[in-house]
C-alpha cells in the first residue's frame, strides 16, 4: 500500500520517537548518563539524554549534508564526532559544531555574531538564517543524529577530521592525507 503524502511526516515523526525511546533506554544501560530532559526545538521535541548534543548534531547534519543520501549524512555526523573525541577541537558536540575563530557585532541586532569565513562548519557564519526550513529532512536529520550517537554506524569517513565539497579546492587540503570520497564531501585526516 502506498503512503499518502500527508501520512508521510507522520511516518518520519514515530520513527524519531521510537529512535530517541531507543536511545533512551540504551543511554540509560552505560556508566555515565546525564540526567534526562527535553528540548523544544521549533515544535520539534527531543527527549532523553544529550538532547542538546542531539540538536546540535542534526542541525549540521541538516544544513552540511541535508541534501545527501543516508551515507553522507553519516559522514558529516562522523567527522563531528571525530573531532569531539580529538585534542584540536572541542570536547562536545555543539561545541565542535559552533567552533569559530572570531565574533563580531551585528549592525543590525547588536549582538555577538560569528564572522563570516571563520567557521568550521560554513553554515553557521554564512549569514543566513539558521533555522531548517524542510521539517521532514530536518526529522530525519534527528533520527540520525540519535542513531550516530548511540554508535548505530561505522566511522565510514576512516578517522577525519576534515572534510569540503568536491567542487572547491581549499588551500589547507593538500597538507592532509585524503580517506574517502563521499556523495559530495571529500574526507581527510
């Protein structure tokens, strides 16, 4: 039988429940948990533990890879926590995804914003609004987040830390040693 458009969001919404119950529970089975709670996000809410990291990590896989299939998707979520986990960057996700090297004043808010360029990641200093637009791709973009948190995937990248579209030649790639070539990202550590 074939799903009808209006039942399709509908689709994606249980299983993101059912990815973060899951994730609950087997958050709940390790050592060191952090207290559960919630965060509402444009009336999307996720539970359980590292919600926030959970956020943080789907809005990069959404504005990074958005428009990918599943394994680029994976691979900008890998390369995030590749960081995470290594001395050059920082210690958590949201951290590792907000990374800049400068802020400026806003002319029109007056507010602390990153300087364009200075980023690690290109759309959090682009300018532009970062709230996802498309909700069933920023949905699944949860699902995913939750599901490279609890360990689901292999690091299909080999260990990057580093990664850029495959039409653009940054000036710092050719110091590094290139692993993979996925969907429109070029990898390397």
């Amino acid at each position: 039988m074939k799903m009808s458009k209006k039942m399709k969001p509908l689709k994606y919404l249980c299983l993101f429940v059912l990815g973060f119950c899951i994730g609950l529970y087997c958050g709940r089975a390790g050592a060191q948990v952090q207290p559960d709670y919630e965060v509402t996000y444009h009336g999307h809410k996720i539970l359980g533990p590292f919600a926030e990291e959970t956020l943080c990590l789907a809005k990069n896989l959404y504005f990074e890879a958005g428009n990918q299939p599943l394994a680029g998707k994976i691979a900008v979520g890998q390369v995030t926590l590749n960081r995470v986990g290594h001395e050059k960057f920082p210690s958590s996700i949201c951290a590792v995804v907000y990374q800049t090297k400068e802020y400026k004043t806003s002319w029109k808010t007056g507010e602390q914003i990153p300087r364009r360029g200075m980023c690690q990641f290109s759309w959090f200093c682009d300018g532009k609004d970062d709230t996802p637009k498309d909700s069933v791709t920023f949905e699944k973009c949860m699902i995913i987040a939750r599901q490279i948190q609890n360990g689901e995937f292999g690091d299909i990248t080999e260990g990057a830390l580093w990664y850029h579209a495959d039409y653009i030649k940054p000036y710092w790639s050719k110091n590094l040693n290139q692993t993979v070539h996925i969907d429109q990202h070029i990898f390397y550590k």
